[in-house]
C-alpha cells in the first residue's frame, strides 16, 4: 500500500542490469512513488543537471569510477538531493565504493540482492532527510537576502566542495541560528520575518517557542 509521506515523489533508478532497475522500480511504484529508469553514463549526468527529482538510487558496479564520478557531480550540482547507492553482497571491491560514496555524500547503501522492505525504509528516511536539507538552504537563503545585508561569509553554501566535517552542525542548532537572524533582522517583526523565511507566521511562532527564542525578544 503507498505511503502518504512518499507517494508522488519522483525517483531516478540509475544502473546497467535491466533486471534490477525494473524490479526496483516496480517496488517503488507500489509505493506511489514515480519512478524513472536510466543507465550510466552521459545521460545520467543530464538528468542530474537539469531534471527535478526528490531521491536518487544508484548501483555501483565494481570499481567503476564513472558511478564515483557520478556521485561527486550529485554532490557539487544537487547538495540536497539525496541519495542512496546499491552494492554486492560479501563484494569488498563494491564495498570499498560505497565507503567512498558515503564520504562523499550519500546517504545510505542497500545490499544485493535487495530486500524491498530494506529498500523502502531507505527511501523513506532519505526523502526525510532531503526534505530537512532543502528546508534548511532554503531558510538560509532566505536570511541571507535580507535587506539588512546579513551575509554570512564564513561557509559558501552554494558550493558544496567547500563544505568540510567540522562546518556541520546539527539541523535544529543551524535553523536556531536562522531563526535569531531573521527575526534580529527585521526587529522581531514575526510577520516579516516569516515573509522573508517563506514560512507562515504560525510555523515561525511554533519554531520560536520549540527553540525557546522569546527570552531574545527585545523589551518593550
């Protein structure tokens, strides 16, 4: 049965074995979500540069530095978009990949042969965490254009490649941060401030409360 959370979402299944491409893609269509289908390669590149999908699902051929390639122009093209790579079971070669894939960004490995119930688990965490990145850039962005001129020069969020470990921090910690700074910005005018978060102003007084921002408040 599909899952509300996930159904409609579109997702791109790029391998070369036919055979698992289409029964990946027929356990993801159970599940309501819209499922592409393509092989490596040059075209696999164009869909990740100019197509909108919600998750990528990759097999990872043994020693294919193409597919690693593949993975590091997701990462520097589509930082948000997640994306969860396939291996060989008991395969070392394919292993060491998907440790090299999960460095560079991945969000998750499923083992073949794959069980659907694993797969889909995968899928539904990883849409998750899409989700929550692309929320996040999209606060950030939103603080940085301010009127007030709030850039914060210390991390160029448009470029990936320029992010390292230590510049991460926890999602509620950095949407505190955002939060702070848009509403410092426009003087605690919640309306404005959620204007500018593209949020409304209920989700912005849940979030203040949730991080417990009032005692920040300017006293009138």
């Amino acid at each position: 049965m599909a899952d509300r959370n996930v159904s409609n979402k579109r997702v791109l299944v790029i391998g070369d074995d036919l055979d698992v491409r289409q029964r990946i893609a027929d356990e993801l269509d159970r599940q309501g979500l819209d499922a592409a289908k393509i092989a490596h390669g040059e075209e696999a590149r164009r869909w990740i540069a100019s197509t909108e999908v919600s998750l990528v699902i990759l097999d990872i051929p043994r020693d294919d530095e193409g597919a690693l390639a593949l993975v590091r122009a997701w990462r520097e093209q589509r930082p948000t978009m997640p994306l969860i790579v396939l291996t060989n079971q008991g395969d070392n070669g394919a292993t060491e990949d998907v440790t090299n894939s999960l460095r560079m960004g991945a969000n998750d490995f499923v083992r073949k042969p794959i069980d659907p119930q694993r797969l889909i688990a995968s899928v539904r965490n990883a849409l998750v965490q899409g989700a929550l990145r692309a929320e996040l850039m999209s606060l950030r962005r939103a603080v940085l254009t301010t009127e007030d001129g709030l850039v914060d020069d210390s991390v160029d969020t448009t470029k990936s490649g320029s992010l390292k470990p230590d510049d991460i921090v926890p999602f509620r910690e950095e949407e505190r941060r955002i939060l702070l700074r848009a509403l410092h910005a426009t003087k605690w005018c919640v309306q404005d401030a959620a204007r500018r978060l593209q949020i409304g102003r209920a989700t912005l007084y849940r979030k203040i409360d949730k991080h417990n921002l009032r005692d920040f408040a300017p006293i009138k």
